[in-house]
C-alpha cells in the first residue's frame, strides 16, 4: 500500500476531521472542472452556430456529403451541440449518468474479478468514489453550480455523509491545493491536446489515489444492494457483481445530488 499512497498522501491516522476531508476534496474538484468543462462546452466543428444558420442554405441540395454529416451531428445530444443547449439540467444529467457513469463504472469494476481479495484493497472503492465525484460536478454545473466551496461542500455531503462547513482557503492552503490539483490532473489539461482513452484513465487513477487519504470514508458513499455485494465477492464474474453495484450506487448518488442541488 505504500505505492499506492505515494504522493497522494499517507491516510489520515485516527478519526478524520472535516478540514481533512476538505483539503482532500478541493484539489479534486479542481481537477475534475477541465475536464468537464472541456467536455461540457467545447464545439469543435461550429455546431451550434450551424444550426442557427439559414434553414434554406442548409437544405440545399448541392451540398457535399461532410455538411450533411455535420448539419446531422448538430442534432445529436452531446455537450457542444445546440440540441444540447436545448436540454434541460435533468436532461443534461440524465446524459451524464448514462453516457459518462456507465464508462467510470465500468473502470472502478474491472479489480472485482479478483473477488474477495481484491475488496480487501481500496482500489474499487476509490475509483468508484472518483466515478460518483465526477458525475457530482458534472450535474451541479448543469444546474448553474460552479463555485469550488458548494461543490466540496456537495461531494462531502453525497459521498461521505458530512455536512462540511467549507470556508474560503487562505493564500498557502489554496496554493498547494492548486499545485496539486495540477499533479492530478496531469496531462489531461495540456493546452491543444485533445484527452485520450489513456489520458482519461490516468487521470482518474491519481484521482484514486488522492481518495486514499480518506480510504475509511470511502464505504459511505452511495451503494449497491447486498445481491450486488454478494455477487462482487466471487472470483471473476465478481466484476459483474460490481458493475451492478457501481451503477445502482452511481444513480444514487446523481439522485440524491439533484435533490441536494434543486433546493433554493
């Protein structure tokens, strides 16, 4: 275990103090916000300025095969295109969970085929808080929230059952936080490269191992049913049994940050 802490820093000895758990958990919202906001905002083709165009240009019947195929991915509902700005936040979370969980999901599932032995390590339980950590910001920014404190304050609430009283950080904790959230994010975020399967993976890797600060409140986060848990003790098809409980306890968590994030 002492890799997998290495840089990530040691878990916290005895009880866990909320400022702990807020020194963890804002260099990691840090990190997640490029990648989101990158995904959520970017518009590579000149989607949506597409669709605003003239109707009648658009059908014209001349128009080569690469307009077409343009002019009918502007109407597909991903960030970036104007059929998604035309979701609504639940929508827009809805496409969260189903398109960005079942990925996260699937990678804090694949140390379930070694069953038992491989629960016994924090390795599942820390990527499928990253997984849950990511959908959190991901749907609190499509109902218009971005600042840092609420969204620790949200990701404290949901995975560990805290209600953190977040206060502003001063000139040196928000320094390291910054300067750590740059070691998270890593590579992901350099300028003019688009992200990767790799890249991806890699960061949500160091994302883990952030979280094993924190390992004893990692079974507090929104989980699956003992079947799920049952099932994720078997050698091999134990990867099943913790996709199912990843994605039940994934949903639940959206759930319960919509109902957290609709209250005035």
């Amino acid at each position: 275990m002492a890799d997998l802490t290495k840089k990530a820093g040691a878990a916290v000895a005895g009880p866990i103090a909320d400022r702990d758990v807020v020194r963890v958990l804002r260099p990691f919202v840090r990190a997640t916000r490029p990648v989101l906001d990158g995904l959520r905002e970017i518009d590579p083709f000149g989607l949506r300025a597409r669709v605003a165009a003239d109707a009648v240009d658009r059908r014209d019947a001349d128009r080569d095969l690469r307009e077409k195929v343009l002019d009918a991915l502007a109407a597909v509902h991903v960030p970036g295109t104007a059929a998604w700005a035309a979701m609504t936040p639940p929508e827009r979370s809805r496409w969260w969970v189903r398109r960005v969980g079942r990925f996260t999901t699937l990678v804090a599932a694949v140390p379930g085929i070694g069953g038992a032995l491989a629960n016994r390590l924090p390795v599942s339980a820390a990527l499928g808080a990253v997984g849950q950590g990511l959908l959190l910001v991901a749907i609190a920014g499509e109902y218009g929230v971005r600042d840092e404190d609420e969204l620790v304050a949200l990701l404290g609430s949901v995975l560990f059952r805290r209600d953190l009283v977040v206060e502003r950080p001063d000139a040196a904790a928000d320094a390291e936080a910054r300067t750590r959230a740059t070691e998270l994010t890593g590579d992901l975020a350099v300028p003019g490269e688009r992200p990767t399967l790799q890249r991806v993976a890699g960061a949500m890797w160091r994302l883990a191992r952030a979280l094993f600060a924190v390992e004893d409140e990692l079974e507090k986060r929104p989980h699956g049913n003992r079947f799920h848990a049952g099932l994720g003790m078997l050698p091999v098809v134990g990867a099943v049994g913790k996709y199912l409980g990843e994605w039940s306890g994934l949903k639940r968590a959206a759930r319960e940050a919509e109902k957290r994030l609709r209250r005035p």
